[in-house]
C-alpha cells in the first residue's frame, strides 16, 4: 500500500500554491480593502491592502535557529536578521516601511545578555530602515524561532510586482551576486578546507559580512518605483534562477535570456570557488541569500534608469517569449537551465 504524501514531497512552492487554491477571501473584505492587484499580492513578496490611493504593504517571515542562523551568527546579527528578511520584501514591492511585529520562540535556557544583545539588534535595524517595532509575542520553543510582520505604504501607482514583465525588457539586479553564498562556503568549510586559509583577508571579511549582516535594498526599491519605469521585481532570497521562474510564473508566456559574462560575480567569490573547487556562477545563480532586487524595464528606459544616482544597476539579460530560462556563454552557445534555488521542505 503507497505511503500517504508528506508535504516534503512538494516543497515549500508547491506547499504554498496548494494554500492559495484552498483560500478564500471574505466578499465584504474583497470589497472593502482589496482590489485586483491585491488578489495577485497573495502570490507575492507581500500582501497589498486597499486603501484608496495607497496599499498598504505586509510580508510576513519566519526564521529557525537550525535552519537560518549559523552558529557563528551573534544574536545582534540575529536580531538585525529578522528585520532585514522582512523589509526585504516590502522594498520589493516599491513600498516604503512603517513598522514591524516581531514574535519570538524562545528557548528556557537562552542567557538573558543574549536575549537583549538580540533585541538591540532589531531596534538597530529598524533605525537602519527608518522604521518602529511596534508590537509582537513571546513564548517558550525548543529552538530560537522568530517571525515577522512588516508594514509598509505605497502609493498605488508606484507598486512593484512579480507580473508584467514583456518580451522585450531589460532583465537588471541591483547588485553583486554571489556574496552571501560564498560566506555560507567558508563558515561551513573553512576547518575542512586547508586552501581557505590563504583567502585575501578582505575578501574573507566581505563574504561573512554578506553572509551574516544581510542589508535589504529598500531606498533602491523606494527610488525604482518612483521612476515609473519597471514591469516587475522582486528580491533575490533564494537564488537568481528561482527568482526569474517566480517572474516567469506572474506571467505566463514569457522567457527570460541571460548572458553569463553579465551576471554581476565579484572577485571574492571567483576566489572562494578557486580554493574550494566550487563554480562560481553556480553560487550566484541558485544559492541565494543576496537581497538584491531583480528587475525587468522597459529597454527604451534602462539607460537613464542606469545612470541614476543612488543606483548600481548591472543589465544581465532580457526577458523574450521562450517560455525556459537560457543561457548564453563567453563563446555564444546557447543552454536551457532549470529554475533552481534554495527551497524549504525539499
């Protein structure tokens, strides 16, 4: 007799659609507070709330000691984490930030200097974003647990989204790639890996600080959305290619074409994956962890957009009616590659 499904077996995309398709929204909220763009918000980075001229703008996000905080991690760091995760979706969407509730699982055992070292590091951050802590919960869990809720405006005409993206855009990230999954390498092979240890210092503090103090891209998502100029984005969180099948998703039809000697990979990475015989373009293209906004633009657009200050944009392909991701190498030749990326439950 078959083994009844896990929700392993689907994964934590499939899990959520399986969600959505179960949901329904209440028609005296869907009147009131909710119009179409609001519908399509539940399969995005966060949720949008009619307001007349403006959606509000609320992500949620959970972060587990065992599975997002590595041992190396401080608990100011941790603390700076949960903030960021969360902020990161709003500055996705073009939405500034009001304010955030954190809940947190603790542990009995943890020492109360931790405890305040983390909560001084989400006061930090939420200086750092020009926002509050304005509420949340305690209580008692096995392991360090904490989720957020982040609140954010935006006026409607400016909101980002994952659909809209037409053959024809530019395809840009707002930043280098690879950062993050290169700190994630060394944290986690550095007493394995002899090479590592001759790793230029700076290089090494660059990749950690990547990894462990991630920064959301939220006055870059504030400044796009007010050029009026982009047809979707999102944030880079697990990896560029589950990202762009996110893109892809949102609208059906489109492909996305991306030229290797593009995508953004800084030196410190193209050194970690020397030493530890890992591809570099790999750690930028599926690992994830980067926070960096993926967008598409309208190609007429891009070149002002580019020279805009307060922006670092790298133009690394353009989406086309495909339907698949391709790549196209150093020497011209053109591949198809799957959209893959860190994904829970898997």
């Amino acid at each position: 007799m078959p083994s009844e499904p896990r929700i392993a077996d689907l994964g934590e995309k499939k899990l959520i659609k399986r969600l959505l398709k179960r949901s329904r929204i209440n028609s005296l909220f869907l009147n009131k507070f909710l119009d179409e763009h609001s519908v399509k918000s539940t399969s995005d980075d966060a949720a949008l709330v009619d307001l007349g001229e403006t959606y509000v703008v609320a992500s949620s996000d959970m972060l587990m000691q065992s599975t997002h905080f590595p041992d190396e991690m401080t608990p100011h760091q941790i603390g700076k984490k949960i903030v960021t995760v969360n902020v990161s979706d709003v500055a996705a969407m073009g939405a500034d930030t009001i304010g955030i509730i954190v809940s947190m699982g603790l542990p009995r055992d943890m020492l109360l200097s931790d405890f305040d070292e983390m909560v001084e590091g989400v006061l930090e951050a939420c200086r750092d974003y020009d926002m509050a802590l304005i509420g949340g919960d305690t209580n008692e869990s096995r392991e360090l647990t904490l989720c957020g809720t982040c609140i954010g405006f935006v006026e409607k005409y400016k909101v980002l989204m994952k659909c809209g993206a037409q053959p024809g855009d530019v395809v840009a990230v707002t930043g280098p790639l690879g950062l993050a999954a290169a700190g994630f390498e060394v944290l986690v092979r550095e007493r394995s890996v002899r090479k590592i240890k001759s790793l230029d210092p700076d290089f090494r503090a660059l990749v950690l600080k990547h990894a462990l103090q991630p920064e959301a891209r939220l006055k870059e998502g504030v400044l796009l959305a007010d050029t009026g100029t982009l047809t979707s984005a999102t944030d880079i969180t697990d990896g560029l290619l589950s990202e762009i099948g996110e893109i892809m998703d949102a609208s059906p039809g489109i492909g996305v074409t991306l030229y290797s000697e593009k995508i953004p990979v800084p030196e410190a990475v193209m050194e970690v994956g020397r030493l530890m015989d890992k591809d570099p373009l790999e750690m930028a293209l599926s690992y994830g962890e980067d926070f960096e906004l993926l967008l598409t633009i309208k190609k007429d657009n891009f070149k002002d957009l580019k020279d805009l200050e307060g922006l670092d944009l790298h133009e690394i392909g353009f989406v086309d009616s495909s339907g698949v991701i391709q790549m196209i190498d150093k020497y011209g030749k053109t591949e198809i590659i799957t959209a893959k990326g860190y994904e829970h439950l898997h």
